[in-house]
C-alpha cells in the first residue's frame, strides 16, 4: 500500500513541475465578471492592442467608452506586476495581448403590455490584459 501512494505522489509532483514550466512569465491583469458585454469591451481591446503602455494609457483616458475605465485600470496593474513581480523596465512595456471573455449572464424581465414579459439579458464579461517587454 505505501508504495503505490509513493509513486502517486511522484506522479502529481512531476505534474505540477511540467504545468509550472510551462506558465506564462509576461506580466498580466484580469478583471472577472465585469458588468460590460464582451462586444463593448473589444472595441477598447482592439484599440491598444500591440501599442506601447504609454501610448496604450492614452488612448484609454481619453476614451469615452465605459470599458475604458476598467482597461485603464487593467494596464496599470499589469505595468505594476511587470515592475515589482518581474522586474521590467515601464519604457520598454507593450500590450502582446489583450481579450475578453463571455461571463454569466443576469437574466431580468421587462414587464410589457397585456400580460406579456420581455427578458433582458444583462451580460458580463471577463478581461485579460498580457503585457510584454520589446526585445
């Protein structure tokens, strides 16, 4: 019995080194269930994708779309992980991916006339920011 709970044991721990060596080292953020359709969030993803951090942050401050409020608030954590966790020049930073993820969606009723019910379906989504240094 002991030695079949050995070899288990080696099993999990080599497991758990091969899923480590193969995890992304870039910095990232991500937001869950955010209360932003995926739709309306990629129309600020797509406008920073591939661009600086700084230039990325611009764009997104001047934005007047709800969502850029939560990227904005995505990159800088990101730019601070890269700083702090990994170690990363801020000058150097630009945003290699960026997307956004359907979340369960709040399902409401819209009472209308003659007894009858719309539904309205408020969805969500979740937002990952993945930054990277330029070589």
């Amino acid at each position: 019995m002991k030695g079949g709970h050995e070899k288990c044991q080696r099993v999990i721990d080599l497991r758990l080194k091969e899923r480590n060596a193969n995890s992304d080292k870039r910095p990232s953020a991500k937001l869950s269930y955010a209360r932003v359709s995926v739709q309306k969030a990629c129309f600020v993803l797509d406008a920073i994708r591939g661009k600086g951090l700084e230039e990325a942050l611009g764009i997104v401050t001047y934005n007047p779309r709800y969502a850029s409020t939560l990227v904005k608030k995505l990159l800088e954590s990101a730019a601070a992980n890269a700083e702090n966790n990994n170690n990363m020049n801020r000058d150097t930073l630009y945003v290699a991916e960026c997307f956004a993820n359907s979340a369960p969606t709040l399902k409401r009723i819209h009472p209308r006339a003659q007894g009858r019910a719309y539904r309205i379906f408020k969805r969500s989504s979740h937002i990952t920011v993945i930054l990277d240094e330029r070589k």
